[in-house]
C-alpha cells in the first residue's frame, strides 16, 4: 500500500478531498515531517513551514503568473481575465497540469477564491492519484469524465 504525507498549516477542505478519493491509500496529515523517505508521495495543503523535500503542490494562478502569496488578489486587481490552478512538483519547480478558470467583469476576489478552490478540490486529489498510479492523464478528459456518483457536485451526476 502506498504511503502519503500531507503537510498542511490550516485545515482546508482539499485534504478531505484527497483523503476521500485515496481511501485506498494510507494518509498521514501532519503539520511537519520528520522522515519524508518513509512516504511515497508528500503533498502540500496550505503549507507554510518550510519543506525543502520534493512534494507536490497546488496554487491559485496559472504558474508563472502571479507566483505570490495571494493570487487571486493580484489577478482582480491586475484585471486579468483567465487564471487558474497550477499543479506542480515544488522541488525543483516542474509542472504537472493547469486548469484555467475565467474572470468575468463583475467578479470579486471572494467569488474568484471560492471558485479557485472549488477547482482545487476536484482537479488535485484525481491528479495525486494519476501521479501516484504513474498513469498518464489530460485535465479535459478527466473533467468531462465526471464523477461515477462520488464526489457529489459534478454536473454529471444528481447528487
């Protein structure tokens, strides 16, 4: 069985999300790691320490825009209007996948976070596991696919 770690600093919805699809998986939720080797995978939910280890991550802005502690904030106020999550390996930085998410002209910031983590939550945790399964994968196809009546909020199924 495969091992994760997920460093975390705030609880944050999205770690539920993961633990929820990789119920298969055994799933440490720590706030600092101590042996990172004993771990298949280390992910980061709303990290702030400082891990220097190769871990996967999730950011509001579509890398290298926007690399900054409050993305959503620097898009509204730059008047962008597509941003969106990056996905990538922290060390060294490599991307993994990016999802665009539109700003309409009467977003607020509020909105655009809402909206920003409601992607997170659905597109990370089905990335982990690609990642961790060393299956290839392509975000459309793992969008349209929906959700086989498990995560509750796509529109392909009535839950």
């Amino acid at each position: 069985m495969k091992k994760i770690a997920i460093l975390y600093s705030e609880k944050s919805p999205v770690i539920d999300a993961i633990k929820y699809l990789l119920n298969n998986y055994e799933i440490d939720t720590l706030n600092e790691i101590n042996d990172a080797s004993i771990y298949d995978l280390v992910v980061l939910c709303d990290y702030e320490g400082d891990y220097k280890g190769n871990a996967i991550k999730c950011h509001h802005s579509l890398l290298p825009a926007f690399d900054c502690k409050e993305p959503e904030k620097e898009a509204i106020l730059e008047g962008v209007k597509v941003t969106g999550i990056t996905i990538y390996y922290t060390n060294p930085k490599r991307i993994i996948a990016q999802y665009p998410v539109f700003i309409t002209n009467s977003m607020h910031y509020e909105e655009l976070k809402l909206e920003l983590d409601y992607v997170e939550q659905t597109i990370f945790p089905i990335v982990i596991q690609k990642v961790l399964n060393n299956e290839a994968f392509d975000i459309p196809s793992i969008v349209n696919k929906g959700c086989g009546n498990h995560c509750g909020g796509c529109s392909s199924c009535s839950h």
